[in-house]
C-alpha cells in the first residue's frame, strides 16, 4: 500500500510532463507538415542537368 503512495504521485508527474511535452511541439509547429518529409523523398531532384566529363572545358 505504501508503494502506491509513492508511484501514483511519480506516474501522474509523468503523464504530466508528457503531455507538456506534446502540447509543446503542437505549439512550436513541430506536426505542421506531417506528409511533405514522407513525399520528398519520392522525387527526384531533376532540376539541376548533369554534367558530363566530355563536355568540360580541359
């Protein structure tokens, strides 16, 4: 009985201090853009041509 007189105040700080940290990043914008990571990685960046070795000025 003892026990839960020190581990129901410790688990309550916990969820606590959990949710402080999710309310946190809600604020600071950290889940704004949950799906541009995911597609970025899908494209190519073709935007810059390569170039080729043979076309270099020597």
């Amino acid at each position: 009985m003892s026990n839960l007189l020190l581990l129901i105040p410790i688990a309550l700080f916990l969820g606590l201090l959990g949710l402080a940290a999710f309310l946190w990043s809600l604020k600071s914008g950290q889940f704004d853009d949950m799906e541009g990571a995911a597609n970025r990685i899908l494209f190519d960046d073709d935007d810059q041509e390569p170039q080729d070795s043979h076309t270099k000025n020597n």
